[in-house]
C-alpha cells in the first residue's frame, strides 16, 4: 500500500524559489540543531539565540521538543522507535521551513547519532549546523528544572536519557558549547561561527 502511495506522490516545484525567498529575508536558510541531555541548557540557549537573531533582522523560528509532543508528536511516547519518529517528523517540518528562508532553530535531546544524522541528510549541505550544548550529567541533574531525573531515580520514568537511556554524544558537532559557562558566553559562540558560515552579516 505505502509503495503504490508513493508512486502517485510527486513533489511540487513552486515558482517561488528558495533562492529567491533566502533573498527577501536577507540571509540564508539553515537549521541550528541544539542536542544535550535534559537540563543542559540547550532549549535556554535556543531561545537565547533566536532573541538576538530577531532583533538583528533574522527570521526564525523554534521548534521546542515539549512543544511539537502538544500537537505534531501528541500521538508518541519515549520508546526507540517513538523517539525516532518524533525527531523524523521535527525534521521534515524544519526541512520545509528552511526552504521557506528561515532560520530554524530545535532544542531536541535527540539521543542516537543516527536520527540526528538522518535529519542532516534531509537538510542537505551546509544547511545542518549541530551544536552540541556539552553539560556533565552531575550538573543536568543538579539542576533537574522539571524534576525529571528524580523521578527516573525512583523508577517512575523509564529509558531516561542518562540515566538509564544511552545519549550518543556528537562525534563532530559544527558547534561545541561548554554547557557550564553563562549563556550570553555561549549566544557569542553561536553568532560568531553564523557569521563566519556567513547566515548572516550583520
């Protein structure tokens, strides 16, 4: 059945180009791929981020992991497979938003190398930037904001990245941030490596 769907599905060029939509916003299209374990920081920076690119002119937009799980992902739970669907669909909605001339900006634990991969391939070159919000588990779990690792402590939450589920770090991320410094240190490393990609000049 999902074959013979396939077949009578044919991507639809638009008159529009990205090229051109890339030119009306004044930067390129590209997707700021935020990864860590819960409490890292990642989505705080995320936000910090798209505050300064905004009052530069950039158009953005967030995509927030426990906001896509209210509609886009409200059908998913935390299994492998759940997981991986759930960063597959984040993936095609930040592909479309790309080739709309945004920035993209995804604050996901997205755990396994593999889907973050898989989304990279989706991207294509040089629209894919990985930062890595590199925070030691001592200290995520130290600040625990939503009381998460508690729980996976005492059980109630299974195959919790860390604790009991496995978080492969990046091998090779295109931003490596110390989740230990204060955030304004870490915005100035994500603004200096877009304008040295040059998503932006201003």
């Amino acid at each position: 059945m999902a074959a013979e769907h396939d077949e009578n599905v044919i991507w639809h060029s638009h008159a529009v180009t990205r090229a051109q939509r890339e030119e009306q916003h004044g930067h390129k299209g590209v997707l700021l791929w935020f990864t860590g374990l819960s409490g890292s920081g990642k989505s705080t920076v995320a936000g910090a981020v798209e505050q300064a690119l905004h009052q530069l002119g950039v158009s953005t937009y967030l995509l927030d992991g426990d906001n896509v799980r209210h509609g886009l992902c409200r059908d998913l739970g935390f299994s492998d497979d759940d997981r991986k669907e759930n960063i597959r669909r984040v993936g095609e909605v930040a592909r479309l938003m790309v080739d709309a001339g945004l920035v993209v900006l995804s604050a996901f634990i997205s755990p396994h190398r593999a889907e973050r991969q898989m989304v990279r391939d989706m991207l294509g070159e040089g629209r894919f930037i990985e930062v890595f919000v590199d925070t030691p588990l001592a200290i995520c779990e130290a600040r625990d904001p939503k009381g998460l690792y508690k729980k996976a402590r005492a059980g109630e939450l299974r195959n919790f990245t860390g604790i009991d589920g496995v978080y492969e770090a990046p091998a090779q991320a295109e931003i490596h941030l110390d989740g230990e410094q204060a955030v304004p240190a870490l915005l100035v490393q994500v603004l200096k490596r877009l304008r040295s990609d040059g998503v932006m000049t201003s």
